[in-house]
C-alpha cells in the first residue's frame, strides 16, 4: 500500500469551482481508497492505495469531474517524492509562506527555464527541475509576474503550495 498526496488545482479560489473537504474525502473513499484525509480547503488530499500514481489521478479527476460537473487537474505525489521534495528545498533561508513548489503535471517545456527567467522580478529566484520547480516569491505573489504565468512559462498544468504546507502534509502523513 502506497502513501500518496494527491493536490487538486484550483479549487475554491475565489468563489469557483466550489469542492468541499468532507465531500472529497468521501469520494475519495468511494473510490477505495484508504486512510483518507484532507488538509485546509485548497484540495489537499491524503490517501493510501494499491494503484500506481496515474491511475489514482485519472480515477481522481474522473469522479470528481462526475460529481462536480467540472475538470480539476489533480497531480499526485508519493509519500517517499514529497519527503524528497521537502529536503531538496534551494531556498531554505525564504520566507516559507514565499518559497513555493510547483508541482509539474508533465515535463517542463524545452524553453521553460528562459520564460521563467524573462518572468522574474529582481528579487525572485527558481529552480526548475524535472516534476517539481521551487520558487522563492521574496517581493510577495500579489503582484508577481512569474505567479500569474507560471503554469504557462513551464509548458505544463501545474499547482503551488508554500514549503510550510508542504512540511505539514509530511507531517499528517506520519499520523
């Protein structure tokens, strides 16, 4: 049995695409899936299964496109990369509500290292890596040129999380 986080991109931001925590652990169990939890209300979802990570993505955004009416991109991870991913961190001294990880749906574009670069403010720094790019949004994310592109600057579907959440969803898998 694998330990997985699976991120949900683009829920309940802003009043759309509404996806209640406790509804989504239930259709999570639905599914078969075990030792189901969420944490926060940004689509944080833990569980344990049997099935390869692809296969827990496509039942994922297959039930919740049925339940819901619409497409959330999931991306999962394992419990073993998000250990990794926490320990790779480049920018350790940031301000862990500012040091983001985009998690990579699919491989970054050929030119994504350039479009991230053109995008970045003096103060922003990044690392882009094979699944995952570590960014540290130093001046803020309100209004940051590189967060409002970055999905499209890397070349695939992504989803952010701050390192501090990261950290935590480490830390309820251990529970």
């Amino acid at each position: 049995m694998t330990r997985y986080v699976a991120l949900l991109r683009g829920i309940n931001v802003g009043g759309a695409r509404k996806v209640a925590m406790p509804e989504l652990r239930l259709l999570a169990e639905s599914l078969g899936y075990q030792q189901v939890s969420t944490y926060i209300n940004s689509g944080n979802l833990l569980l344990s299964s049997r099935q390869r990570a692809a296969e827990v993505v496509a039942e994922l955004e297959r039930g919740i496109h049925h339940q819901y009416g619409f497409a959330v991109p999931v991306i999962v991870r394992t419990d073993a990369r998000l250990r990794a991913v926490l320990a790779a961190n480049p920018y350790p001294e940031g301000n862990p509500s500012q040091v983001m990880v985009a998690f990579l749906a699919g491989k970054p574009g050929t030119d994504a290292e350039q479009q991230l670069a053109s995008l970045a403010a003096d103060e922003e720094r990044f690392t882009l890596g094979k699944t995952e790019a570590y960014i540290d949004f130093a001046g803020g994310l309100a209004h940051s040129r590189l967060a409002a592109h970055l999905g499209k600057a890397i070349g695939t579907e992504v989803t952010t999380r701050n390192i501090r959440t990261v950290g935590k969803l480490i830390g309820l898998l251990d529970t």
